[in-house]
C-alpha cells in the first residue's frame, strides 16, 4: 500500500477483532509518531502501549454521532496507544498530535490495522490508570478491523458519519471541487 492508498482508505474504526496486535507493529507505529514534523522540533510527545484495555474502555466515549451504540465487550480495541504531552517542553499540543496521530494512523494501515482516534476521554481517571505525571493528550485505538469504514461524498452540508443497511460507517466527505479555492 502506499501512503495516497493509505490516505484514500483510512477511516476511524470503532469494531476491532479480538486479536492481538505485535509489540513489533506497535513499536513501529509509535516510531512513525516519533518521526512526525514538530513545531521548533520540540518534540513534546511521549507514548505509552496500553494493553489493559478493560480498565480504560471506561475512560473513553465512542462515535459521539452514533448516540445509540458503542462497540460491544467483543469489539472492543485489543490496545491503545496513549499520546501523552511533556509540559517540562512545551505547554500545548495539539499541533504535534495532530501530525504525530495521522502519521500513527497511516502507518497502521500499512500493517491492515484499524484506528480510532479518542478526544473524547476522563483525562483524569486515566491518569491514575496509567500512572503518569504527562499530560492525556488523546488515545488512539489500534487492532484488527472488523468493520469497514469509507468515505462518502457530503450531501445537504451534513458531515454526520452513519451506519449503513450492511453496518458499514459512512463518513461524509466534502468533495475536491468544494475544498478548492478559485479566484
């Protein structure tokens, strides 16, 4: 796969296998995290492998578009990988996530692993999980898909992903001629 095929068909999963994914794969998309451009090159990340996911579902909210459903115990991420913010180098965030996530996201589906990227979070409850003095920036979901996710183009300005009949999440996109800016 390469990195537009990876763009064109990466999309939030929020149904996993129950399969283990490998140290190996993980340390891999952590290093592409690692690789992400950083403002000043300040690095501020930290991440850290979290594999006790029974205790850190709780902490998350999942497809806040799809009020009446969350993924069931058997569909639940095999692991997360927690971006974590180092204030003793910077004090904000979200531009080095941003970069170092949609790298991570990418490089997971180069492996055929899906991704989930969590804001929504009891930031304090996992701190005291995790046992750390960073700061929860956000958590990423990775495992196996077992669900299909794809784009779709916007209609009447609704960017509401949604369930289809055959359970495939739909996320609305807008299309290339409306993003574009012509004089």
């Amino acid at each position: 796969m390469n990195v537009l095929e990876a763009i064109k068909s990466r999309r939030s999963i929020r149904k996993f296998k129950q399969e283990k994914v490998s140290k190996n794969d993980l340390m891999t998309i952590i290093d592409a995290g690692r690789l992400a451009a950083f403002g000043a090159n300040m690095q501020p990340l930290k991440f850290k492998i979290l594999e006790n996911t029974e205790e850190i579902y709780p902490c998350t909210k999942w497809a806040g578009y799809l009020t009446e459903w969350e993924p069931g115990k058997n569909e639940r991420p095999t692991c997360y990988i927690a971006v974590l913010g180092d204030t003793n180098i910077k004090k904000t965030f979200e531009t080095e996530a941003g970069s170092a996530i949609s790298n991570m996201m990418l490089a997971a589906a180069e492996f055929g692993l899906g991704t989930c990227w969590l804001g929504a979070l009891d930031r304090q409850k996992l701190k005291k999980i995790i046992n750390t003095d960073y700061e929860i920036v956000y958590l990423l979901a990775v495992g196996y898909p077992a669900q299909e996710s794809k784009a779709v183009d916007i209609k009447d300005n609704n960017v509401k992903y949604f369930e289809d009949e055959n359970g495939i999440i739909n996320v609305p996109k807008r299309t290339l001629d409306e993003v574009i800016v012509t004089d």
